[in-house]
C-alpha cells in the first residue's frame, strides 16, 4: 500500500466512524484540491460536505446539514 492510499484509507475510516455515508455521484470539484459532497448519516439526515487536500491528504474542512 502506497501512502496515498494510507491516507485514502484513513479518511475513508474517519467517515465511517462519523457514520457519514458519501454520495460519490454528487461530488463536485470546486478547485484544485477542493471538492463538495454530499453525506448521509446513520440516521438518514443529509450533509453537504467540503473536502481539501493538504500535503496529500484529504480532510473535512466545513460541513452543514441540509435542512428539509
């Protein structure tokens, strides 16, 4: 395993451990190395999610439930 995908992996497990499941098809890149998504929790409540990339490893920089 390479490190990219350490990180990789330790950010999918930070997800997983927030219960946050990513809508992959939603994901939009806002920049270079900046990314929206959107999540669901185990409740089933909505997230919109901003990702960034620092020093090659993905990270939450901002999230907000989607109120319906």
């Amino acid at each position: 395993m390479t490190d990219k995908e350490t990180v990789a992996a330790e950010f999918t497990n930070h997800m997983s451990a927030l219960r946050l499941v990513l809508d992959a098809s939603s994901m939009t890149v806002v920049d270079t190395g900046l990314w929206e998504v959107k999540a669901a929790d185990a409740s089933g409540e909505s997230w919109d999610l901003g990702i960034v990339l620092v020093d090659d490893s993905p990270g939450l920089y901002r999230s907000s439930r989607i109120w319906t």
